[in-house]
C-alpha cells in the first residue's frame, strides 16, 4: 500500500486506536508499523487468532502480559562484563514471573483457543532463574540474606553501628568533653556522629571537624575514639559491597545462561500483545472476521465505517468476479466518499488481521494494491491546481494498477470543464476496466451513468436521498442511477414548476412536467406572472443603467488600493448597482465605492482558476464546520454564513 492510500483512508488512524490497547511499547510499535498481506493463509491465521483472543476475553478480561523494555541493554552490560543492576533484575523477575502465568492461563484455555494457546508452550521453564532472582533481589536490594558471608557482613556491620552510636553518647555525657561542649548532645553529618564544640575548644578536642555553625562559635567534631570506629565501620561496607557485586555477578550469569530463552519469551509475549489488543478492538467495535477469497466477491453486510462510530450508516454492497466497477451517484455530502473509504478501509483491515465492523458473512477480496485518490490533494510547493495535481495521481494509477488492484476515485474529472471533465472520467474508467482493476468511482457526470449502463461488468449504484425531508439517507442503492435532486429541492423549496421543466429540457434535451397537484395547475403562469412585474422592473432598469454604465467590473480576489489610506485591501463582494463593493481590509470587511479604491492586481493574475476563497474570507472554524456537512451529514451542526 503507497503512503498516499495509507494517508487518504487514515489507515494510521484505525492503527492507532488498536495500538492504544497493547500493555507493551514494542506490541504498540508492531501494531503501528502493520502491513497488508496478500498471502491467503496468513491472513486466515491473523483473524483466526484474534478471533480465538476474543474468546478467551470473553472468558477472561485480564491476560498476564508483562513488557520488559530494556532486555537488550541488559545483555550488552553483561557482554562488557558488567554486572545487571538490581532494578533491571527486577524488572526481569516481574517478566519472568508473568512468562510462567501466562503458560498456566494459556494451558486452560486450549479447548477455546487451540491454537494460540500453544504459542505459551514455546516458552521454556524459568522458574528455576525467577525464584533465585526473587530469592536475592527484595525490596529494591539484595537481600542480606542472600549469601552466608553476605550475612555475616552485615551483621558486623550492625553490630559496630550499634557500638558506635552508645560511645558517643557516652562522651556527650561523659566529664571528659563537658568543660567544651557548646551543649551535651550528639549530632549526626553526613552520616557521622559529632559533637558540638566550643570554637575556643577546637584544638582542645582531638577528632575529626565535620561541620561548623553559621555564627562560627560552634564546630562538630567526630572524637578520634568515634573516627577509629567509623573506619572499622568502613572497612565492613566495603566488605558488604563486594559480597554484593558477587551475587549480581552471579545472577547476570544465570540470565546470560537463558538469554536465548529470555528472547524467545519476549517474541511470544509480544506475539500474544499484538493479538490481544486486536481482539480488545474487535470486541468494542462489535466486529467480526471477514471472510476472505481470491475470486473478487465483494460481499459486505451491513459495514460500518470504522472511525465514525455510532454515526456510521451501515453499508451493504455486493460485486461478484463479473462486476469489475461500480459507478456511484447522488447528492452532495450524501455519502459516496464515506462508501468508498469504507471499502477501502474494510479491506485493509482484513489484510492486517484485523475484525471489521460489519455483520457476519461478509466476504473481501484479497488484493495486491489499493489505490485511492479523494480529496483535493493541492501541491502547493508545485503551484499545481487541484485539477492538475489530482490527475498526475490518476497517471501513476493508471502506470500501476493491475488486475489485482482495488481503485477508489472520488468525483472523477471534477475540477476542469466540465465537457473535458467528462471525457476524461470516462476514459479513465474505460482504461482501469480495460486493465481488469475492481473500480468503485463516484461522480456527477450522467454521461458516465450511461457508459456504464451500457458496458458489461460496470454497474450502477446511487446514494439515497429523502425528499421529504431533504436530507440523504447515506444508503447505497444498487442498479440505481442517482440525480443530484437538485431539480426536486427547488421544487420542494417553492420554485416555480415552468423554471423547473425549462432547466430540467435544457440539461437532459427532453421534457418533463414537474406539477405535482391539480393546485400547481390554478396557479397563474409564469409568464403572467412575469409580465405582472416587467414594467416596473424595467423602469426601475432605466434609472439604474445610466450609474451602472459607468461603474467598473471588480471580481472576488482582486488587489485593490484605498485611495485616501493607501491601504490594500481583496475585493470580497460586488459591486452593486450604486457601485459599492465588499473590500476585506486588514482582516475586516468594508463597504467601500468603486470612485473610493482602484485595482492594483487582479484576482486571475494571483489565484489558480478553481482557487478556493473561503481560505481567505472565512473563518477556520467556519471553513472546519463546512468541511464536515460537506463531508456528511452531522446532526445540530449548522454553518452560519459570515458575510
């Protein structure tokens, strides 16, 4: 799959969401660096394994699965001849120890898993190197009874703690230091015991100064009795510290021992992250294994589209190994580009072992590609127009696609003339059906409604539209050709049925009465209705066209100049029979009169032919809101008109 397929039915979306259910970051990693299969039985396996994880789920919610991040740190340590610190010993232990859980969970649930459960017996038994981990490591340490000499090291150690604590308490109330002590008390710094000395005294007393006062009237002195203690003291940790440094030595060379079978426990433990957290997805998304084939059956019931949620409207579409395309019509926001990324989308989850959202018994072609072009896809580095940038897309579509690719094209030949555009489009299709590509295209164009009635192997589909309510339903109708109902909204709307008949004769050269009721006949003409007003239109005319007359012509996106401020400004509206035009200057709109400002940079001189003003104009919320109702239909959201 190209990175641009990748991008355009936000696949690393979908692979996020199932990433975000992995406990460990290399199950996370591999979950968000999935590709596609092509192999039949590979996928087979893939989706049977998340399938088996589902049940035991449903059995169990939890599943002792334990990340150990830096195992390969561990090992090059103890390839330089290092020792493994305790932490990372224990992190080993706490992984060790859920290696031997999950061979017992796993071990239970061979009559609902039969197959993944075996992977667990792939791990060798360390119980062996977990229980002396456990025996030596407590408590963030080693533990002191790790060893007999370890033992008797630190009890040494306590012993002359313990004696050199009752020493200096009993010179702090000896008669020996009273004559120099500041007050009879015992401090402790860094560790060692001092005692409060008068400054005047300092030579008098024989130690060690650790500290002074802040005022300096006072300094704390370890008594040479104390230091000859502390030394011995010394002498004993040090002692403890090599024992220490002996036990981790050991137990890195036990680990070094079993470093085959500590990878080979990783692998298997990622393995079982990787189709948990599948199975953790499917079962949110009620979603089920597709049932996969290699003879172009395309058989989805009742699909969802997997990042819309519960505003999904469920698809069902069936194209067997004698319907290579599908020409798909309808309204606007009516749901043809969701249909297209839903298929898109379904399959590729399918060839990354992934359950789809859709209903049992829907079946998916294996593919070799999916290409995909929606959207706009501008090069702004290029300075290409939509049009020119989208169509080099379709050049490298039509260079690599095979009777093995999946081609999703969304309003095929927009963005030009929309003769040219036609032709093109159908040519297009033409040429990916001549290839024996699976094409699902939505488009506008009647003409291609047409070339694929008449072509074998095209059909047509069309998005339903209620117009009752004057919203589309975003089901998908097979063998049905889709209006734009713009004809059916004005009418519904109140528009005179003669306007209607006359726009209806000159886009499809044939007649058509759009009366709808015995009341629609009483209603006078048009006509008359027309001649009703004409003279007073006309009259009216008469005034305006002598100012009209001399009033230049401003489009939208022309450079102007104030002539008073010398500001700039880009014209947005007009301009109106008395002249006035809608200029947006530093960001704010104005009304201002032709004679006020004069064009310094036409519009077609700045912007491509199709370039879209609402960059410029509106807001960006304004522009996200109207993105998302063009997108589809979205309950309560309404887009208020900023002018």
């Amino acid at each position: 799959m190209n990175s641009h397929t990748f991008q355009a039915l936000q696949c690393d979306d979908i692979l996020q969401q199932v990433a975000q259910y992995a406990k460990t970051e290399a199950g996370k990693t591999a979950i968000q660096t999935l590709q596609p299969s092509r192999n039949k039985k590979q996928v087979e396996r893939w989706l049977e394994e998340v399938s088996e994880a589902v049940h035991i789920l449903n059995i169990r919610a939890s599943v002792p699965i334990h990340s150990l991040f830096d195992v390969s740190n561990m090992m090059q340590q103890a390839k330089k001849g290092m020792y493994i610190r305790v932490d990372q010993l224990q992190t080993l232990g706490a992984f060790l120890d859920h290696c031997s859980k999950l061979k017992r969970f796993m071990k239970d649930k061979l009559h609902v898993a039969p197959t993944i459960a075996t992977y667990a017996f792939s791990i060798e038994d360390v119980s062996d190197l977990e229980e002396e981990i456990r025996r030596c490591i407590r408590h963030g340490q080693v533990d002191p009874e790790a060893t007999k000499e370890l033992a008797k090291v630190t009890k040494q150690i306590h012993t002359l703690q313990s004696k050199r604590k009752d020493r200096i308490y009993e010179l702090a109330k000896s008669k020996k230091y009273a004559y120099a002590l500041q007050e009879a008390v015992v401090a402790e710094k860094n560790g060692r015991y001092v005692l409060p000395i008068k400054a005047s005294f300092r030579n008098k007393v024989k130690g060690s100064v650790m500290d002074a006062s802040a005022s300096g009237a006072t300094v704390f002195i370890e008594p040479e009795e104390i230091t000859e203690m502390q030394e011995d003291l010394a002498m004993q940790r040090l002692m403890e510290e090599n024992e220490r440094e002996k036990i981790l030595f050991y137990l890195t060379d036990l680990v070094m021992q079993k470093e085959q079978v500590i990878h080979v426990a990783m692998e298997v433990m990622q393995q079982y992250d990787v189709i948990f957290a599948k199975a953790h997805y499917s079962k949110l998304h009620d979603a089920i294994p597709a049932i996969i084939n290699e003879q172009f059956d395309i058989h989805v019931i009742g699909g969802r589209h997997p990042l819309l949620g519960n505003d999904a409207v469920p698809l069902t579409l069936h194209l067997s190994s004698e319907d290579f395309a599908l020409v798909i019509t309808g309204p606007n926001t009516g749901g043809k580009t969701v249909t297209l990324k839903t298929i898109g989308l379904l399959t590729f989850m399918t060839q990354v072992g992934l359950h789809i959202p859709a209903e049992e018994g829907t079946k998916l072609h294996l593919y070799q590609q999916i290409f995909v072009d929606i959207g706009d896809g501008q090069s702004i580095t290029e300075n290409l127009s939509t049009f020119s940038s989208r169509l080099r897309h379709i050049i490298t579509i039509l260079q690599e696609a095979s009777d093995q690719s999946l081609v999703l094209l969304d309003e095929l030949g927009s963005g030009t003339d929309p003769a040219e555009g036609m032709g093109l489009a159908t040519a297009i299709l033409d040429q990916l059906y001549q290839k024996g590509c699976t094409i699902l295209a939505t488009t506008h164009y009647s003409e291609m409604k047409d070339f694929a009635e008449r072509r074998e192997g095209i059909r047509n589909g069309a998005m339903e539209f209620d117009i009752e309510t004057l919203r589309p339903t975003y089901r998908l109708v097979l063998d049905s050709t889709g209006e734009s109902q713009a004809f059916q909204i004005a009418l519904k709307l109140g528009m005179h049925p003669e306007i209607i008949e006359k726009a209806h004769q000159f886009s499809y050269q044939e007649t058509k009465s759009y009366v709808t009721n015995e009341n629609e006949l009483q209603k006078p003409t048009l006509a008359k209705q027309v001649a009703a007003n004409a003279y007073a239109r006309n009259k009216a005319a008469k005034k305006q066209r002598k100012v009209e007359d001399n009033i230049p012509y401003y489009a939208m996106g022309d450079n102007v100049q104030v002539v008073a401020t010398k500001e700039t400004g880009i014209v947005y509206k007009g301009p109106d029979a008395m002249g006035n035009l809608v200029v947006q200057v530093k960001g704010e709109k104005r009304i201002l009169n032709h004679k006020r400002i004069q064009l310094h940079i036409k519009a077609s001189e700045l912007y491509p032919e199709d370039y879209d003003f609402d960059i410029i104009f509106k807001s960006k919320e304004y522009r996200k809101s109207k993105k998302q109702i063009d997108r589809k239909h979205v309950e309560g959201l309404t887009v208020e008109d900023e002018d």
